[in-house]
C-alpha cells in the first residue's frame, strides 16, 4: 500500500476512533468525545481535510527523500524509534 492509496476519510475516521480508545492512556476521560457518526458535517470535513493536507506532506516527504529513507516518517511520528523498511 502507498500513501496515494489511502483514504483521508477512512484515516481521519481511524485517527478519531484510536484517539478516543487511547484517552484514559493519557489522563482524559474515556467517551467524553462524540463517535464519527455523531461528529457534525463540518467537524468531519475538518478532520478528513487535515488529514488529506498530512498525507499530501508525508507523499511530499517521500518524494524528496524517496521510500525508503525512513526519516521520512519520523519526522512526522516525532522521534527516531522507527525501523528501517528492508529496501
């Protein structure tokens, strides 16, 4: 699977759904946040339009410093924990 082949509304519904499952991990209130389906029009237009324009960075990424040059992500996760592809 590549990065084009992802979908913005699928990811963005992911990324709210584990964001929610992961709130008691860090202090939150677990079920303080509404479901997808709940979520308004406009929020869920938000969400996917975000998560479109980071997809559109990580392909931009990718791009510039090819597939398998793993600092591509990381720089987006935040870290350097992850491990390089086996290109």
């Amino acid at each position: 699977m590549s990065i084009e082949t992802v979908s913005p509304e699928k990811l963005a519904m992911l990324v709210h759904h584990y964001s929610e499952a992961l709130a008691a991990d860090f202090g939150l209130q677990p079920g303080t946040s509404p479901d997808w389906d709940d979520l308004s029009q406009d929020e869920r237009k938000r969400m996917v339009a975000a998560t479109r324009l980071a997809l559109l960075d990580l392909s931009s990424a990718l791009l510039r410093k090819g597939p398998c040059d793993i600092s591509a992500f990381q720089e987006f996760a935040g870290g350097s924990e992850g491990k390089e592809c086996g290109c």
